[in-house]
C-alpha cells in the first residue's frame, strides 16, 4: 500500500504503464475510463511518460465519426532493455526492446575472477559494440538487467559472499553503471534470473523452479508469479541439502553428503577422473557420455537420481506446475531427465505431481540473458523502478 | 491487472477501502489526492461502501478554519468478521471486528467424520449462540474464514481428497452459508490459517513457515507476505517427505520412510505401546513426557531430530525469517524444540541461517481461527472479497 505522496505518485504513473502495457487501455480517454482518474490527472502522467521516453503517441486512429483518438503504446523500438548474464567464464548480453523482442546478442569468454572493475568494463565495451552494430544509441536504453553467478542482495545489488567470483564481495554493481547509463539497473542471482525468463516464456506456468545442473546445483523459483529469493536472498540454494546414504562423502562447504558433491558437474568429472578416465570439468562428462562412455552415462543416471530425491522433497513442499532443468549436464537430458522423473513420480505426493510438468529448458543458453531483460522491463515499470528511472535522469 | 470494467470497478473499491484501513487517507479529500481520482469518483465510491456497512463516516473533525472533514473509518464496531478452526475432534470460533479486535470466542468437541452438514450446521449454531450472548446481531457478519483438517482448493472452497474428514470429499464448504449469511467464505487447510495467524501477529515476519506436529505432519507456507498454496492446493504437504535410514518403516500413504511416520504423534504413540506404555494418541506422548518418562522423552527428541532433518532441507531452498512449531506436540518444546534448532543451525547453510528464528507458536490454540478471521477479513477488502460480498448482498 502506497504511504507517501511520492509513492502514491509513482503507484499512479506505473499503473498507467502498465495499462498501455498490457494493451488493457491504449488511448487517454481509455485510461480515464480504466483508473477513474480526472482527463487533465491522466494527461499530466501521460505526458511524462512520453517525455522521459516510456510511452509514444501514434498518429490518429482511423474512426467513424468524431475526433480520432491518438493511440499510445511502449516506446518498444525506441526504448531498449539490456539483459546481461555473467557466469563464471561467459559473458551474454542481449538487446531487446521494452516490449521483449531480441535485437541481438553476443557472448564472449572472460574469467569471472578478474574482478568487477574489469569485468563490468567489459560488458560497457560489449554494450558499445552491440548498440553500434545495430544502429542503436546508448542513450536509447532505459534499464539493464544482470544475473551474477553467486548470491546477490537484490535491494542494492551487492555481490555478498560469493563462492566463486573473487573480488566482487560486497560490489554494488549498480554503482559500475551509474555514471554511464541514466537508467534502473537490476542485479541478481543467475539462476534467479533463468528462472523467471523460463516462467515468463511459458505463460501458463504460475509455480516454477529452475534447477541449474552445471558445475554446481542452484535453484531459482518462481512463487505466484513472482521471483522467491527468501529472507536473506538464499532461496534456492539446493547444492547443500543433504542426502540420505552418502555421508563418506565430503562436500567443499565443510558439510558431508551435500547433492552437490555428489551429483554436480565437478562431482561427475571427479568420479570419471578416479576410473581413469580425461574428465576435468562438467562439459567432459557431456563429452564422455556422448561418446557412449557407459561409466559415465552410469554416473550420470544416479546423478539423476540423488537430483530426483532432492527434488521430490521441494515438489511435496512447493507445489510447483513446473520443474525446468537447465546447465550444462541438461544436454544429457534423456540420461538425466529420466531419472530425476523416476524418483520424483515414486517418491512425492500424487496430489502434487498430477499436473507436474518436468522438462528441459526452453530458452537453453538465453535462459539467463532474457530473464535478465524481462526482469529489468518488468521492474522499469513498476513503481520503485520508475521512481529510479525519473530520479537517474534528473542527475 | 484489471481487464474488465468490472474487475476495474472493485479494484478501485478495494483501493480505496485499504487506503483507509491502513489509516493512509480518512477524508474524502484525502482520498482524492492519494487516488487522483475525480471528486464525484470518490463520493460514488465511498457512499456503496458505507451503505453496504464496510465504512463508516464519522463526526466532523476540529479543524482551524473551513469547512470542517468527516472523517472515514472502516466499520470495525458494526462489521464482524468470524473465525473458525475445524479440527479432527475440535470446532473453535472466534468472533472479531473488521479491524482484527477478538470480541468473543468458543470451542466445542466434535468429531469431524460426523459429515460437513453435521459440523456446518453445529457451527452455525454456535455463531448464534456466540453473537447473541455478546449483544452483536448476525446481520452484522461482513465475511467468515474457516480452517479445515484435509486439502482444499482455495478457489471454490472446496474439500478435496482428504485423508481424514469422511463424507466430506468434494464438498464446497461455502455453499452450506450461501442461504444464511450473505457474505464471502473464505475456505482453506488449518495449517494454512494457522501459519497466517502467526504472519499477521509477528509484524516482523515476511517469510514464515508454521510447522505443525500433532498426530500428523503438515506445514503452512507465507512467501513474501501471502499464503503459498502451490500449483493444486497441496503446498506444504511435508508429512511425506522422505527420511534417510527409515526404509523399514512403512507409512500409510503407501511409501517407506515418510517424516510422518517416523515422527509424527501418532508415530511416537505407537512407538511407546510397542514399548509396553499407555499410548493411543499424540496427547499421550506429551502426557508420559511431562511425568518424565525417559523412553518418551527419548523418542521426543529422536523425532526433533527426524523433523530437523526435512526442515534442513526447506530451509535451504525457501530461506524463510521464522519457523513456527505449533501442534499438540509443541507442548514439549524444550524437548522437540531443541534438537530440531540443533540438526537445522548444523546442516542448513550459514547464509539461510543467519537471522532465522525457530520459535513455538505464540498464539497456541488461536492460532488457526485468528489465521481464519484475519484472512477472511483481508480477502474482504480485496477486489475478489468486495465483488462477491457486493454480490451477495444483491440477492
């Protein structure tokens, strides 16, 4: 509930954004009628949209009788929306419009362990690069979304004790970005963000979760439509719940039998590398089952398995429609999928698992990077990120 | 978002009914510069609410100069809102304002399996009895929220496939009031009520698991400050989560090893009579607890131990603020208390941990019938809860 003028302010403008938006009412006598507002209260609002670049007006619609309404909409291909997606040795950046269509993307190898300065100056110069290949300009951009392969407080978008990521702890990524961009940047968790680009592509799911097998196991969850990141931006850190049979096995949090040191990708390539076998790293446990490596496609079916018992728990707590599997050991999906579906069918409630969908990831390595924009889009609108949109154009 | 006129015509009800609940605007006037909406907009508005009793104007306000406001309220005195929490063997009621103000409450001893025309109409003996002993007509009831023992989808208010609760399998609970009281029902499982109940009284609190541990086990879920329900109603269902090391042991639903039945009331109960005691229920367990009985309280701990492990886990992957344990055995806390603290600060990461608390319930055996009353109300002033109230009135 909005409790400052400010707020209320805000609440006002983002509501009328939102209409436009979602095509509910698209001409001012529309939006009067829609909010009950007064004709010069809508054109006010109306009006700033259009000035700070959020909305446009058409030329007249074609009518029968009477003077022709002009038609608003998002300033969809005036106004850009970035998505970026940094994972521990890549960098995605897409450009898409307000509206959600891709311009284009690039993806370039880094080493997250460079530090954010580096990084981040990296991701300006790929911004550059990508606006200029496109005829676009910079100043068209009006918010970046960014999903960071560690835990994020979304509220600030400060990195916060990440397990990978040396030098980042406790950046505000924000801050790289407001002397150069004028507009809202979002920051989360990378697999929060594949998780919503998954929720926002399937447009009947309302309950997901997004299980990341790579390198690591994460989780991201959508909760009613809304990303669930938990009372202190933990939610869906899986990697370390415990499984039953496994306590010879030492994870690297200091706990024992943790999914992650059993079932991840290092976990696989470890296992192979003690059978003799070249297995350094997820992607080779990929490799080794595409050749028809039967240890490994072994190793990968129990992965599936142990994942499954995890997963069968959260179905049976969360309820979700949908369980999205995504990461790189996902490419092994007939391997991986089978089991991890074998376990949660046995194992959780049939109340729960009746209209369960579990099924590989639609978006595969744009996952991230659209999550990442539609994220960014969604929060522009909204109330807090309009406010932080007028305020950085202020500056 | 609001499609419909309709739909934008209870929304904008509702707006205005919460901005004066929330003690944000209290005037007409008020309320016009908090809205922007026109003068005649707000006038229309205000007046169906207080002619259908959810507003009440007061006597002018002092003021220095002018004409002097009246000021809004909602109408706490005169709107009632009930609570009822339906047990296996208990039917509690708790009379309330609007505003959350406990007037009056009762319980009684049933047995649910008696049949829902049975129970309803045992519950809507007691509103009268309830309403007439404290003076307050049943005219005045403005929306009724009620907890049952079994799954219900929340929509319709209807009971689905509960394990206990004979003969009341697809029953649609509202219906029984539709002719006698024209006002919302709001249905839902106990646990759900109670772990609400808890939200609303612990201000703080944003993500909120209750755990409850009576004869069964069974959790509520609030996520950001609403009730999680999950995909089909069966969210939280925990009580058939899977245990390491308990494949002997073999539970009702069909599986082996589910939390339920290794650590439920009825569990410990059948664990004790194998051990020669006096044990037929959860009560008994607490009763051999409290005069000492070692072996009772030895498997009061070992089943601290066994919840601790299944709440590890939840911990992990939803990150709440606060775990309530509530349910007769809860009776016991230092004893459960303790070692289901014990196994989630050792196993859930730091990071979730942090700032939880793991607390017994503070509103006991209210829990679920304040839970009922306070989200009766808040559906009340919802756009759903003013459209089927206005509905109702109509007819």
């Amino acid at each position: 509930m909005a409790n400052s003028a400010e707020e209320r302010r805000l609440a006002g403008l983002s509501e009328l954004a939102c209409l436009v938006a979602d095509g509910v009412a698209t001409t001012r006598s529309a939006l009067i009628a829609a909010t009950g507002l007064s004709r010069s209260a809508v054109a006010q609002r109306v009006d700033l949209l259009i000035e700070r670049g959020l909305l446009v007006e058409s030329e007249p619609l074609a009518t029968d009788r009477g003077r022709p309404p002009y038609s608003l909409d998002l300033a969809s291909d005036e106004a850009l929306v970035l998505g970026v997606d940094l994972g521990a040795t890549h960098s995605r950046i897409a450009l898409t419009t307000l509206g959600g269509r891709v311009l284009a993307d690039e993806a370039r190898e880094i080493d997250i362990n460079a530090g954010p300065e580096r990084i981040l100056g990296g991701v300006a110069e790929q911004i550059a690069k990508l606006c200029e290949a496109n005829g676009r300009a910079p100043e068209s951009l009006r918010a970046i979304g960014i999903g960071v392969p560690g835990p994020v407080e979304a509220e600030s978008g400060t990195v916060v004790r990440p397990p990978i990521m040396q030098g980042w702890d406790g950046y505000r990524v924000p801050a790289f970005f407001e002397g150069r961009y004028p507009v809202p940047v979002l920051v989360d968790n990378d697999v929060n963000m594949m998780a919503f680009g998954e929720y926002v592509h399937r447009r009947e799911s309302e309950h997901l979760l997004f299980v990341k097998v790579g390198t690591g196991i994460g989780c991201g969850i959508v909760a009613g439509g809304v990303l669930h990141r938990g009372a202190s931006g933990a939610a869906g850190d899986i990697g370390h719940i415990g499984l039953p049979g496994h306590d010879d096995v030492l994870c690297h949090c200091g706990n024992v039998g943790c999914v992650e040191a059993v079932a991840s990708g290092s976990a696989l390539a470890a296992a192979l590398r003690a059978e003799g076998l070249d297995a350094r790293r997820a992607g080779d446990v990929v490799r080794l089952v595409s050749e028809g490596h039967p240890v490994a496609r072994r190793q990968v079916r129990l992965a599936g398995r142990a994942i499954g018992e995890v997963l069968a728990a959260l179905v049976s707590f969360h309820n979700p429609d949908t369980i999205v599997v995504g990461g790189v050991l996902a490419q092994l999906h007939e391997d991986l999928l089978a089991d991890i579906r074998g376990v949660i069918y046995r194992r959780a409630l049939p109340l729960a698992t009746r209209t369960l969908k579990i099924e590989n990831s639609m978006l595969g390595e744009q996952a991230g990077v659209l999550g990442s924009a539609r994220l960014a889009s969604r929060h522009l609108l909204s109330p807090r990120g309009i406010g932080a949109f007028l305020e950085a154009r202020r500056r």
